[in-house]
C-alpha cells in the first residue's frame, strides 16, 4: 500500500470528524461571511488543530477570499488543504550523513518509543544501513527486554545493561560497539520522566556530552515520540520537552487509532518542529516518512491529489 493509501486509511477517523463537519458547513452557507468562519474555526478547534493554529488557517482563509474574491464554500476546502501543505512543509527528512550517526529517542512511557525504534530499525537495514541500538531507558521496567525483541525482529543487534544503569553508560558502550562493529546507524532510546524535568535535562545533557565526545562529526537527530490520540496533550509533551532537549523531528504513533490527527499541524505551526514519521498501524512495517503533501490532501480532500 501506497503512502497516500495508508495516510488516507490512517487518517480514516479524523478525516471523518473534520470533513463531515466542514462539508456540513458549506452546505449550509450560501456566502462566506464571518459566521461562517467562526464556525469553520470551532470545527478545527474540535478537530485537535489547536485554538492558535485554527485562528491561523482561518485568518489565511479570510485574506485569500478577499483578495480572489471568491463567493463559493466549496473552494474553501482546497485552499484550507493548500494552507495546511504549507504550514507543514520543511526539511522532514533525516539526516544520516556520517558512519555512525545517532538517532536518540525520547518520549513518556506508552506512546510507543520502543516500538518506533523498531520499526527505524528495520527501515534503516533495508535501506542498507547497518544499525546497532542502545537500551538507554534504564529505569523502566523491562524496557531493554522489550527493546531486544524488537532488535530481533528487526534483525539488528542491541547493547543493553542492568536496570538503573547509568543511560550515559549505556550509550558510550552502544557507541564503542558500533565503531567496533562499523555501524552506519545509532539509536538509543533514553528516558522520558517527563514529571521530573531536572533529572530528564541532566542525564540528557550527559548523553549528548558523551556523543560529542566520543563521536565529535557525527549526525544527530533527536526524535520526540508522541503519541496522536492524547491530542493536545501531546502537543503540550512537545513543548515541555522542546524545552530540554534539541528536538530535530517528531514521530507521532497511532494516528490510526484516533480522530485527532490534526494535532501534526498544531505541533508543527506552533512549535515549528517538523513531523518526520508517522505511525499508520501495527505491522512493523507502517512508521511512514511523513510527507506533507499527501498528508494535507489526505486529510481535507476527497479525492487523490
């Protein structure tokens, strides 16, 4: 299945939320006046957009009516799918560009960090990369177990310790194994105790002390895992943990599952962090490459653009 299949199929619920109440709009309005913006506005808002992010689309919207003059509802649905495209589009890919890179992976318990890890993983080694992880989220219970059948699945090795190891010391013999080894791809998933932000900023300012120093060149991508059905709590994850650590990209899990998808746009408008992957399933094959085309069209219009 295609990207925009799967976008089209994972987005199944919030497309019905959004669409159905927007198609209800314009077919209750013969002219776009202000109360039909307010009401286009409310319905975003409902959709997990976001109150910042809506008023946005929506004052976009107001301009691009004036100054085109337009007069029909209909249209509106294909320029608020253009503002959405826009309002996402940016460098969404990963940068991989040394031997080895690090890939750390941060995010609470439950939204799917081990999981996705697995799933890059495996993308990874059949782009041909050689991929090494490291168990670095060392106080939850289980959570090298975890990430050791998903390296199995994956096909790919993993370097873990006893639980309430230092994650510091997880990822400096992660880093001197994949040199030994000449791993093209690190990744470490780290620890996510989001309620005690001292410890989380500490032990992650000491993982990336370890990186630089021991992989002074390398590429290094940090990704946030966030899971789409909290909704806007998500996007409050987002912004709590953007203050400790240098996000270079989000991954939301389990967009198929909810119908707040909407929050991709507010993340992205709000905290100008860009959505890199996107779960759409539970196969270890559906964390999809997020493109902001297919996901805007996906999610506003009917048809295939």
């Amino acid at each position: 299945m295609g990207f925009f299949h799967k976008i089209k199929a994972g987005l199944s619920k919030t497309r019905s939320a959004l669409v159905n109440n927007v198609n209800s709009i314009i077919n209750s309005f013969t002219k776009i006046d202000e109360e039909f913006f307010e009401e286009l506005e409310e319905i975003l808002v409902m959709s997990d957009i976001g109150v910042a992010t809506a008023n946005d689309i929506c004052q976009q919207l107001r301009t691009f009516v004036k100054k085109e003059g337009v007069t029909d509802p209909e249209i509106i649905k294909t320029q608020m799918a253009e503002i959405i495209f826009t309002m996402l589009d940016g460098d969404a890919s990963l940068h991989l560009d040394t031997a080895p890179s690090v890939v750390l992976v941060i995010g609470v318990n439950g939204v799917g960090k081990t999981t996705t890890i697995g799933k890059l993983a495996l993308q990874l080694k059949n782009d041909g990369k050689k991929v090494i992880l490291g168990a670095a989220d060392t106080f939850r219970a289980a959570a090298a177990e975890q990430l050791e059948i998903w390296g199995e699945r994956a096909g790919v090795s993993v370097v873990k310790s006893v639980e309430g190891t230092d994650p510091a010391s997880v990822v400096f013999d992660t880093i001197q194994s994949a040199k030994a080894k000449k791993s093209d791809v690190i990744i470490c998933d780290t620890a996510g105790r989001l309620h005690n932000k001292k410890n989380l900023m500490d032990e992650l300012a000491k993982i990336y002390r370890i990186i630089k120093r021991e992989l002074p060149e390398a590429s290094l991508e940090t990704l946030l895992v966030l899971d789409a059905a909290t909704g806007q709590n998500a996007v409050n994850q987002a912004r709590e943990f953007k203050n400790v650590a240098d996000i270079t990209g989000i991954v939301l899990t389990k967009l198929d599952g909810t119908a707040k998808g909407g929050i991709v746009i507010s993340i992205k408008n709000e905290l100008n962090i860009p959505v890199k992957f996107i779960g759409v399933g539970e196969g270890i094959d559906d964390l999809q490459s997020f493109d902001a085309k297919e996901f805007a069209f996906g999610l506003i219009s009917e048809e295939e653009n």
